[in-house]
C-alpha cells in the first residue's frame, strides 16, 4: 500500500484542524505528576503552541502487562489539550519496547557488526526482522488507533522515533534468513548474486543459499557488493516495519495523515529517498552542529534536503532545540535571537510548522541537560521569552502556509553512492562525499541561490544548473537520464571521482570515470591522491586539496590546469558543450572560497544570477503562493545591520517598503510582494 500524500488527507495543503503554522513539540506529561499539566497547558496556550507531539515513548505505561492497557492517563492528557485548542501528533512507541517484552524475547535484541549484542534500558534497539517485534507492535499501534482514530484532537500520526538511529543494522540469525529472502527476491538465482558480488574475487562463491549470511565482522575487507546489498536490506527492512504500523492506521484510522520524523543529514544509513515514497507528509528533525562554525549552512542544506525529499510539499520540523542539546562534545548555547533565525530559515525553505525537542525540560533521565521550550530556569527566562515571541510571529505568517519555494540549482545527492563510497579501502580517506556535497551548497548559499536536492535518477529537467559534486556510484539509469539533462541545454558540473562504479560497486569498463567518461568527453587515467594536508596549484591563482587526476581529453576543452603537484601541466577542470547544453568536469577538490571561479561562468550561461553586493551572511529565500504572491525571508546573521534593496510589505509590521529596508543584526524580516 502506498501513501497518501497526494490523495486525499492533504488536499487541503496541510494537516486535519491545523489551520495556522504548526507551533509546538515533543510534549512528555508522563514524566511529571498530574498537577503539573494545567500549568502547560496555561503556558502552551501564553507561547502560542498549537499542535504537539505525544506518546513517542510510552508503551511501558500503555501496555504495562502484555496485552493489559491503561489508556487512563493518555485519555487525560489529550482531552487536557484537546480543551486548549492544542492538536495532537500521536506517537506510536514503538521505538522503546517495555521491559516484559525485552524479558520475554531477549534474542530481539540486535546483534552489532561485531558481533557484540546491545543490552536494553536505552531506547531505538531491536531487531528489525524479529516477528516477535512486528507482532507487538502492530498491537500497541492496533489499540492506539481503535482508541484515538477518531479523536477530534489528533491531526496526525508519528509513527516510532527516528528509524534507524541509533542503530540501523542487525546481524542477528533472524536477520540473516531475513537477508538471505531479500536477496532471492533481488537476484533470483545464486549464480546472479555471484555475479553481482563478484565472488569469484577471494574465492568466496556460493553454491547454497544457506551459505549466504550477513557482512558481519571479519579478518579484513569484506565483500563492498555484500556490504552494498547489505545496507539497502537494512534500509528496506525498517521501511517495513513503518509501513506495518502505517497501513494499521491507514486502516482504522482513515482521514488522519501518518509520519515519522527523519534526520535528513544525520542518519546517515537512510535512504530517505525511498522513505519519503511512503509516508503522508515529511517530517524532519535538526539540530546545529556546535563545532562548526556556520551551522546555519548546515541547517539551510539539511532544510533544503527535506523540501526535496517532500517533492517540494509542506514539510514538518518535527524537532529542533530551543537552545543547547547535551549530546555533543560541546554543547554550546544559542545566544539570543539565534532560535528564532534557526526556526525562520526551516519556516522559509518550506517547513510549514516549527515544533521543538521539547515542550518542558525533563529533570531526570539521560536528557536532562537538553534545553527546552519551557527550560529549567522556568517560565521567566530568556529562552521561553524569545519562545513565546516565536510563537506570535508564526501567529501572524498563516498567509506563508502551503506557499513553494523555487530552486534555480539542483545537487545530487544519493545515499547509496555514499554507503558505497564509505566502505573501506577506497583512494584516501580524506575524499568525504558529504563535506564535497557541502562545499558546494555553501558557495551557492553565500551567493544567495536556492538550491534542491535530487536522486540522480529524478527529473532534473527544471533546473538550469545541476551540480554532483561526489557521485562516485552513478547507474547506467543515472547516467542516461544526466546525458540527456545535458542534451536539454542542461548545465551539469561534476566532482572528482565520479561515474566510478555501478550499482554492484563494480568499476565501469573504461577507466575511472567509465560511466560519465562519454558525456564528460575526458577520460580519467589515474586517480592521484595528496598527501594529508596537501594541496595542488591550478591557473587562475587557485587551489585544489585532497585529490589529484591524470585526465586525458576526448573533446572537452581544458578551464584550469594543475601547476604542480602528480598532474603538474596536465588538465584539471574542463568542459564540453553539448548543444547548449556544457557539462563542467572538476578533477579536484575545490573548497567553498575559490569554487566561484567554477561555478560563475556555468551559471551565468545557465542565466542564474548571483549577487555579490549582498552580504554573503544575509540568508535570503523565497516562497510563492500559487495566486503569485512572494514572500521573501531575509535572515541576518551578521552582527551588522544590513540595507536590502526590496519592495514590499514587511509581514509582521505592516509597514511598506519602497526600495530599500533595514535588516537589522541578527534580525529576521519577512517582506510580501
Ligand atoms: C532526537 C530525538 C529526541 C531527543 C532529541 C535530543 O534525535 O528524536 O527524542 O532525544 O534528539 O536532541
């Protein structure tokens, strides 16, 4: 069964009863005593939260016994905001298990690469093909959806917590005969699974299929085609176990939309591509990245990444932080007005609601140090101040609702080209697909261009500019669909150490770049990779680090070449045209700061513009409306004010403006036009 996303639940553009930007978060009432709930409730209503998510890990106080339910508490807690006007994301908990079930079926818990088998009392661990889990979950979600199916106050299902962190992969023996099932239904025959892996290398043939296990932990390297088809099972098999809860709902509680929330750039073992085909509608959670120093890049690329994976549609940050979390080295605290930016810049890149991890601080547990809506320090605080003013002003932007945002550039952008790439034994360890993927997206960001995210396989037709800047594993199904893009008139420019391999991780014939090798007109000899730290000269003043290539020409003309360095004299970035279609090949790797001398000139062809009189720290995004309007965000995060050149109305203040209008430092202004 499919989802519903384009049918009927959200025809309306966004959630049941949700008629404003959703405004709220993770609410857990269960760690605190009954009396202390009006009080939310009272503070929910002052900071102008509207919808929240409930239930995500309450199955030990929902089923305290196997098969016996105490709903008591939960009924208390939905009618309390169901009177408040607060709408309700239903969680189901299975993502934590009760302790019964972990005393009745000790064998559910996963078995790591290593063979190490997890101990309980965390939470996200259990074995994903275990029948034992699929039955006791569908019957929890079974009772929960009889129950609340048809509660005026639920607007939408969450369905477990973050699939696949913090463990995606079993190699338990359940999991393997699940594995070994996958595989017959993938090849058919053992002689195509030989082929396909290659087992004729280190002699690891297979003549039974009981012979087949998991990639687990051996004496050295193991089979990457193994490990390849290893991690599509994992990903496929807690697809699985989200479409099992879904289709309950879908059945019996019909009308109500059903979700789990993602972690666009930060599970790196989803292939949320093909999660995003099964449910309702998108839901992400972000959190900054402390130790770099432009973690609004990173939050703007990971935004940007769920808009595509929601087909462009409404999305859900389903959580973000009101200011620290307590998981990282350093957990450093937002400074004032940073959580509004954060929230606005998901708000502008097409989130249509702005929940947080979490409503109140919980004061025991693992994560009591993670900041709040309502922290610690209490309703007279910085932080629940600047909530509530967040409130009003999403209070006041109903008009953004359901508006799109339109991207001039597409990157690609494939998670199983980076499973693939991560295996071991691979040129040097300092060619990391995702920081090229961002190099790339942060010189687009500080030229204020907007940028999608697309499988290389979707329709890229759209865009005058498509960048793969790290598309080491491209299928002969990829290739196709970039040749043609770039016959269209298309402009494509790819990264170093593309077209490598096919979907088996096996080379394509033709050198290093078989697969792009045609449409790229060069061929690549010899990957050359630099020493730690090293870098190589280019023509044009600039610098390329990390990597190297020996490229032979076949009719693309040489843009740069290296000065120095294993390729000294030879071409380092070229280019062929292709009817008005170029594609730009980039043999190294070129960091944010010098890739403009690259990606100006494709640009300016493909009729893009960048403007560089802004400063580069101003974030500027737009959203239409269907009946034409814009609406244009303006985040400053310098420490300066800045003048926009803009007419319009400002959203909040109602003020116009005619030409010109000041963003102040820090500040975030919302103009319609
Ligand atoms: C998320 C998780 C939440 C909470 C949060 C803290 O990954 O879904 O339950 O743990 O992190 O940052």
């Amino acid at each position: 069964m499919s989802n519903q996303s384009d049918q009927s639940l959200l025809k309306d553009g966004w959630l049941p009863g949700v008629k404003s930007v959703g405004f709220g978060g993770d609410y857990n009432p269960e760690q605190w005593p009954e009396e202390v709930w009006a009080e939310d409730l009272d503070l929910m209503r002052r900071a102008g939260v509207n919808l929240v998510s409930i239930g995500i890990f309450s199955w030990a106080l929902l089923e305290p016994r196997p098969g016996e339910f105490d709903f008591g508490w939960l009924d208390r807690v939905i009618e309390g905001l169901h009177g408040a006007g607060v709408r309700v994301d239903l969680g189901t908990p299975t993502t934590v298990p009760p302790a019964w079930f972990w005393q009745q079926n000790p064998h559910v818990r996963p078995v790591l690469r290593d063979g190490t088998v997890l101990a309980t009392g965390s939470r996200g661990i259990c074995c994903p093909s275990s029948p034992e889990y699929a039955e006791a979950s569908v019957r929890i979600t079974t009772e929960l959806a009889k129950r609340y199916g048809n509660h005026p106050a639920v607007s939408l299902w969450h369905v477990h917590n973050e699939y696949g962190a913090p463990i995606s992969e079993c190699y338990c023996e359940v999991s393997a005969a699940s594995f070994r099932e996958w595989l017959k239904a993938r090849y058919g025959t053992l002689d195509a699974l030989n082929a396909a892996w290659g087992t004729a290398f280190w002699g690891q043939t297979y003549y039974e299929w009981t012979q087949v296990g998991t990639p687990a932990l051996s004496g050295t390297s193991s089979n990457p085609a193994h490990r390849l088809d290893f991690a599509r099972f994992s990903n496929e098999e807690l697809i699985g176990c989200f479409t099992r809860e879904r289709d309950v709902l879908h059945e019996l509680a019909p009308g109500i939309p059903v979700t789990t929330n993602f972690m666009a750039t930060n599970c790196p073992s989803m292939d949320l591509w093909k999660w995003s085909a099964e449910v309702d509608v998108v839901a992400n959670d972000h959190y900054l990245t402390a130790a770099d120093p432009l973690s609004q890049v990173g939050l703007a690329l990971d935004a940007d990444l769920t808009r595509s994976l929601a087909g462009g549609r409404p999305w859900i940050l389903m959580e973000h932080s009101s200011s620290a979390v307590n998981w990282q080295p350093r957990n450093l605290a937002k400074r004032p007005g940073e959580m509004a930016r954060n929230s606005l810049s998901h708000l502008a890149r097409g989130a249509d609601a702005i929940l947080f991890f979490q409503w109140r601080a919980s004061r025991r547990g693992a994560e009591k140090f993670h900041s709040a809506m309502l922290p610690h320090a209490g309703a007279n605080s910085r932080v629940f101040g600047e909530i509530t003013q967040l409130g009003a002003t999403l209070g006041d932007l109903d008009a953004v609702l359901g508006s799109r945002v339109r991207a001039q550039a597409a990157i690609l952008w494939d998670w199983e080209s980076f499973w693939a790439q991560d295996l071991d034994w691979r040129p040097s360890v300092d060619l990391a697909p995702r920081q090229q993927v961002r190099e790339y997206y942060e010189r687009l960001w500080r030229d204020h261009v907007t940028v999608d995210f697309a499988h290389p396989t979707a329709d890229l037709s759209g865009y005058p500019v498509v960048l793969a800047p790290a598309s080491y594993l491209l299928t002969a199904e990829a290739v196709a669909n970039l040749t043609a893009y770039v016959e269209g008139g298309g402009h494509l420019v790819v990264g170093p150490f593309s077209g490598v391999v096919d979907q088996d991780d096996a080379v394509h014939p033709g050198g290093w770049n078989g697969a792009v090798r045609d449409l790229l007109q060069v061929s690549v000899e010899e990957v050359l990779p630099l020493p730690a730290e090293g870098q190589v000269a280019l023509t044009g003043d600039l610098k390329g680090r990390i990597w190297a290539e020996d490229l032979q020409l076949l009719g693309a003309e040489t843009i740069l070449e290296y000065l120095d360095g294993p390729a000294t004299g030879r071409a380092a970035v070229t280019r062929r045209t292709l009817g008005a279609g170029t594609a730009t090949y980039v043999s190294t790797v070129l960091d944010h700061q010098v890739l403009g001398a690259v990606l100006d000139p494709v640009l300016e062809r493909a009729g893009v513009t960048v403007d560089r009189d802004l400063p580069w720290d101003l974030e500027l995004v737009s959203r239409h409306a269907e009946d034409g309007t814009e609406y244009v965000f303006a985040i400053n995060h310098a420490t300066t004010p800045v003048d926009l050149r803009v007419d319009g109305t400002d959203l909040l203040t109602g003020e116009t403006c005619a030409g010109s209008a000041k963003i102040p430092a820090g500040s975030v202004r919302i103009f319609r036009r």
